[in-house]
C-alpha cells in the first residue's frame, strides 16, 4: 500500500520532466538549464546549452534537430553568449518572475548575461519553427534572436539597415574552427549597391554582384544545390532595406521536406557554406589580384581587387605538413583574438614570411627568412605555406613588364602621331573650306563683318558632313518647311543639330543670309537657339542651329493628349522666359521705338501687327504685339485663327477682348490648367497680353516694362484699349500674305531688306 503511491509520484515527475525537456516555450518564471531544451513545436530546431568538443566552456544555442553536418549541436545557428562563455554546466535561462527580464545565470552570480531587460508581466519566450526565439508580452515582440545574428542567416532572417533605429542585421563568423567568439569575416547587404558582402575587418574582400532574375552573379546557381532552391527578396524603403532569402519547399510539414533545410554559414575563413551542399562562395581564395571579374561560379568569381605587396603576385598558401630549414626565425604572436585569415594576412604583408601557423587561441606563428626551404614530413604539424617565386618566373615576370612598357611606350607615341596628324589636316580642311566661302561672290563681306570674335566661334561645316549628319537629307529626318526652306534633324560628332537648307527658290540671298548671321551668331541667351555654324557649298546655303529635342511649344500647346503636361506654374515660367528673350534682343541691338519700312512683308497670319501688314511699318512694337497674341494662345490654349469657321468672334484676339469687357476674362482659360492655375495671375497675363495687342503701337508697353509688370504682381496696370483686329471683314487677312516693295531702310548701320519668321 505504500509502495504504489510512491510509484505513482515518480511517474508523475518523469512525466512532468519529459514534457518539459520537449516543451517550445518558457512562461514568465519558468526556466532551462544545462539538461533541459526547447523543442520547436514540430521538432525542427532545439534551444539549450552545450559544450564544443574538448571543452569545459557552456554556451546557449539553438540549432537543427535533424542537421548532419551543418548548422547542429556541434555549430549552432545561433548563440546567446559567443562572447561570454560560461564555465562547466552551471548557466540557467530564465525569465524573471518578478522583473520580466530575460537572463542567463551562472556561476558568477554577480555578473549575469542580460538578453533583454524591461520590467513586464506575462511574458512568454517560445521557439518557433523558422529557428527563432521570442520574447513576447501578448502580442507585442519584445526581443527576438533573428535581430541579433552570429554567423548563420536562415531563411526569413534579414540582413540589412532599419534607418528608423539605426540598427543593422549582418553575419560575424567565428575566430576560429573550434572557437565561436567574434571572429574577423562579416557578411553584410549593401543597399546602395543591391550585393551581398563579405568583408575582413571592414576591408571588402568579395561581393555577390548583382540579383539578376532570382540569381545573384557570383553565387552558385540553384540548380547545383539539389532539391533545394532559393527565393532571394530585397525590401527597400525609407524605413528599412535589407535582404533575404526564403525556400520554395516547405522546410516543416512532410518528412520529405524536413531534409531540405538551409541555412547559410559564414565560417573563420569566410567562405559561405549553406548546411552540407556544395560551398557558395570561395571568399578564402580571395588575393587581391583575382578580382571579382572572374568567370562566374569559378574559385575567384566575386573577388575584390586591392593594393598588393610586389612580392606577391599569383602566389597563394598551400596546406602542407614538415618543417622550413635554412636560416628561418620564428616570430610568435599570443594574441588570442587573431584569427586563422588574420595570420594569413599578416604574412601575405610581410615579404619575408613564407608560411604560418594558426595557434587557435593562442595566435600565429609566423616562418620568417630568405631562401626558406620546405620538407614534407607528416611527423611535424600543419603549415600554411607560401612557396618562393621561382627564378625562372621572376624573369618571366621581368620580361613581360618590360614588353608591356615597351608596348605602352609605342602606342603612345603612335597615338601622339595620329592626333597630331588629324589635327593638322582639320585645321588644313577648315582654313581650305573658308578659303572656297570667301571666293563665292558677296561672302567675303559677310565674313569680315562677323569680326574676329564671332568668326572664332562660328563654325563651317563641310556639305559632305551635313550630307552623312542628315543621312542625305531623308525625309525620315525633316522636321518641317517654311517658305525659306526645309528643315532638317542630324547628328553630328554624337550632337544633335538642326540644319535650316535654304530653298533655290527662296529670296533669302546671300545678304539676308549674311544679316542672319551677323544677328544670330551673336545672341547667347537661355532662351534663345543657339546657332553653331553654316554651310555654303555652290548654291547650297544652310545654317546649323542646336536641335530642340522637346521641339516647340505649338507641339504641346494644341495637342490634346500633352497639353496636360503644361501646367500653369509651366506656362506662366514660359511667358517669363520668351519675354526675358524678347527683351535681351531689343537690348542688344539697341532697338527703339522709331517705325521703319521694310521692302518686303512676310510673316505668319494672326501674329503681324496690323500696321506692319497693312503698311509696313515695323518696330520694336510690332514684336510686342506678337507677343500679345502669344500670351492668349498659351491661356487660353488655342490657335490665333481657330475662330475662322464659326460665327462671332474673328479671332481669338476679339474672343479675349469680349469675354475682358464682360467681365469674363477666366472663362479664356484652357480647361487642362483649371486645377493649378492661380486665377489673379492668370487675369493679370490676359490683362498684358490685351494691353501688347492694342491697335495703336505707341500705347503698347515695352518689353522692359512688360517684364517688370509680369515679375510684380502690385505693379498697377493702365486698362487696355481697343485691341487690333477686324470684326468680320477678311480684308486684313486677303493682306498680309501680300509682299509689298517698299523702300530700303538702315537699322544701326545694318541694312535689313526683309524680316521673315523662322
């Protein structure tokens, strides 16, 4: 009778043991020690403390429960206390009942590890099936392992920036093969370069290249990793940017898909293994002279380039095991925190050292001298060795350098030859090509009176290279046609150009030719077309402008699938900048006010004042007017003589004048700026532009003072009289495609006997 309840109270404690040895989470109070784990909830990951081989040193980890030669027992995927090791098997994790705190204790009370410390009630700490260990108070994710990586990143784990905290996600590996302290190889994602890195002690010694459809371009493919693919996600944005990967087969739910797992390991060497497939990046065979141009998928791909020592070149360690002799020294380094490939690069530095030792914790030693000699022995430890350069490979090294100088040397000089010769037979070509300009008749004129300065900059294009500029003047490349002539696209030493080719039909001679030159050749204005030069080849005639690749503002003004794009901030910033250039131009070339005659009227309908039509009679007013009537299209969005077919208004001059006297001026408004359009601003534009219109040419303001009303919104502004046009009579229209002989006039000493628009 009183053995059966004992019985039955050890069965209960073993059973209370065996739920807890397999349990997946610890309640606030709860804890595990050296002989108790967390099982995630389908058995993939373990959680506890374990000892590496031939050590006395406890850690806290988490690992695979089924993992052969990866990422198990033996090398965890994570570890708590890398840095802190724990003497024997005394540590204990906990979370505190009283404060919520999530510690490991040990033999040294007084100096617990704190994993997270903030006093709460009702925590739990779980391990879930994706390998990570969380703390959480309800619903709320206080810490969590996946945020503070070792030196093994699995999917879902993040490696990146969180710029709203500053915190980065990156993998440090191990110091050593048996030693999982901070070792000197990181694994880091560059944002800004979209590339996984692997660096040495902030050295970068390989990159990833970049993710090219689900690949990156120096790591394996999928394909030699068996029955196991990646899918690789990049999340960037103004909070966070970080990389990671994922598996396209369920790594928990079938006993199949349990054998994929994956894990990426960065190891002391830094070289990235996933688990116990094939290696995915060679980071140990990085030199720095096998750059990352390497063949992809080879030993080198992703290899950075760095300043080498000159002793050095394409020699590389080799793993061999006896002794130097010779003349060698030892020369010991102690310290603990020196790594395998810290070693390695303190030797590969130093010239006269041809082999090492990496002591584990205990340093390098390093075998220093000259004429060093190896024996292979297997009685004698192994040795990193780096073998002298072979005399003979010295002289092959000698000789090529001095072929590749000899090589540079030559080509330079040849080069030297080649740029002298081509600049001596442009400059023969170009002083040639003026010399055939001058003998044509009348030309010799126009270039002396372009002065030294604009003769300096203007330049003469061969017909032969405005022929192959224009593809021999297709009609793929003509942009449109005027009454001088065609115009055509090209191209033109990678520039683009405009070429005007003046019609034989045309009356532009070469005085008109010479006035446009003279004029144009000197404006140098943001808003004005740039001329680059001319061409005169027998009786071609034809002038090269800069090309407007947006083309002109007709273009987007009445076409009703871009004219969305002006919007009124657009349009308004234009009617500033075409006055600003009107403006220079009077300036330049000192116009007054004082009407002139000219012997020939040409122009576009709807945009000639009507003095200039009906008479002839042209001044600085008459450009103002144009103006005006430029204005009203921009607001309105509508061409001068769109009214022509319709009953009412003639033109759309006497539509805004209409709409101004009844007090209707917003209803000009083109319906595309509607919803950015500043409504005073835009009555004050309808304001000026009736004011350039106005019939008499003495009440129009200037340019000056048009520029100052746009640019001064208080300015007051005089109400604008009857605007110049027709009511209904056609007679002005019937007139201004007449040409009318009047006579010659002078402008400043410049002899101008026609004005056509261009």
């Amino acid at each position: 009778m009183v053995v059966f309840p004992k019985l039955l109270l050890w069965l209960i404690i073993f059973v209370e043991l065996l739920v807890a040895a397999q349990q997946h989470y610890l309640r606030q109070g709860e804890s595990i020690n050296s002989t108790t784990t967390l099982v995630s909830n389908n058995q993939l990951f373990a959680m506890g403390f374990f000892h590496l081989r031939d050590s006395n040193l406890s850690y806290l980890g988490i690992w695979y429960t089924n993992s052969s030669e990866g990422l198990n027992i033996n090398h965890p995927a994570w570890i708590a206390n890398r840095d802190a090791p724990i003497h024997n098997s005394t540590g204990v994790l906990t979370v505190d009942s009283a404060s919520g705190n999530l510690i490991i204790s040990h033999s040294d009370a007084e100096n617990p590890i704190v994993l997270y410390s903030g006093r709460g009630l009702n925590r739990m700490l779980k391990l879930l099936d994706n390998g990570n260990l969380v703390l959480k108070e309800g619903n709320i994710v206080l810490w969590q392992s996946f945020d503070h990586p070792t030196d093994a990143l699995l999917p879902g784990m993040k490696l990146g920036i969180d710029h709203m905290t500053n915190w980065t996600w990156s993998l440090t590996s191990w110091i050593g093969k048996n030693n999982p302290a901070s070792g000197a190889f990181t694994l880091e994602w560059d944002h800004r370069e979209r590339m996984l890195v692997v660096k040495f002690r902030g050295k970068t010694y390989w990159t990833s290249g970049k993710l090219i459809n689900n690949n990156f371009e120096y790591i394996r493919p999928m394909v030699e990793f068996i029955n196991l693919n990646y899918k690789f996600k990049i999340i960037s944005n103004e909070d966070q940017e970080y990389f990671f990967y994922t598996l396209m087969v369920d790594p928990v739910f079938t006993p199949e898909s349990r054998k994929k797992l994956s894990g990426w390991r960065l190891d002391y060497q830094g070289n990235i293994f996933d688990e116990d497939r094939p290696q995915i990046a060679g980071v140990d065979n990085c030199y720095g002279y096998n750059t990352r141009s390497s063949p992809p998928h080879t030993f080198y791909a992703g290899c950075k380039l760095w300043e080498q020592p000159m002793c050095r070149d394409h020699l590389q360690f080799e793993i061999q095991t006896g002794y130097f002799e010779n003349n060698v020294s030892h020369l010991n380094d102690s310290n603990a925190s020196l790594s395998y490939s810290d070693c390695k690069v303190r030797c590969w530095e130093d010239c006269n050292c041809f082999g090492f030792i990496n002591n584990g914790d205990t340093g390098c030693t390093f075998y220093r001298g000259n004429n060093l000699k190896f024996h292979s022995s297997g009685n004698y430890p192994k040795v990193y060795v780096l073998p002298p350069a072979n005399p003979s490979e010295k002289r092959k090294k000698l000789i090529m350098i001095i072929v590749i100088v000899v090589a540079v040397s030559s080509f330079l000089v040849l080069l030297s030859s080649l740029l002298y010769c081509r600049r001596r037979k442009n400059k023969q070509a170009k002083k040639t090509e003026i010399q055939e300009l001058l003998t044509l008749k009348g030309y010799t004129d126009t270039i002396n009176a372009l002065g030294d300065d604009v003769k300096n900059d203007l330049r003469f294009f061969s017909f032969t290279s405005i022929v192959a500029a224009t593809r021999n003047f297709s009609a793929d490349n003509k942009l449109g046609e005027g009454g001088f002539g065609p115009v055509y696209k090209g191209e033109f030493s990678g520039q683009e150009i405009a070429v005007k080719r003046l019609s034989k039909k045309s009356t532009q001679g070469l005085t008109e030719l010479k006035t446009e030159l003279i004029l144009i050749a000197k404006l140098q204005h943001t808003n004005l077309v740039r001329l680059l030069g001319c061409c005169i080849h027998r009786q071609e005639k034809m002038l090269i402008y800069e090309y407007m690749p947006n083309k002109s503002l007709d273009s987007f003004l009445f076409n009703e699938s871009k004219r969305e794009h002006l919007t009124w901030e657009r349009r308004f910033r234009i009617i500033e900048g075409i006055a600003q250039g009107l403006l220079y131009l009077h300036i330049i070339f000192k116009l007054s006010s004082s009407e002139t005659n000219t012997c020939r009227v040409v122009g576009t309908h709807g945009y000639m004042a009507p003095e200039y039509v009906m008479e002839g009679i042209f001044s600085m007013k008459s450009d103002v007017y144009s103006f005006g009537v430029l204005i009203l299209e921009i607001l309105s969005g509508r061409k001068i003589n769109s009214f022509n077919h319709v009953e009412g208004p003639l033109n759309l001059v006497a539509f805004a004048w209409e709409l101004w006297n009844r007090d209707a001026a917003l209803e000009l408004m083109d319906p595309s700026i509607s919803n950015s359009c500043i409504e005073h601003q835009f009555l004050r534009c309808v304001h000026l532009g009736l004011l350039c219109v106005e019939e008499n040419a003495l009440d129009r303001p200037t340019m000056i003072n048009l520029v100052s009303m746009l640019g001064n919104d208080t300015a007051i502004l005089p109400l604008p009289a009857r605007p110049a046009f027709c009511t209904r009579s056609r007679a002005c229209e019937k007139q201004s495609h007449v040409t009318k002989p009047l006579n010659n006039i002078s402008w400043n000493g410049l002899s101008i006997s026609a004005m056509e628009a261009r």
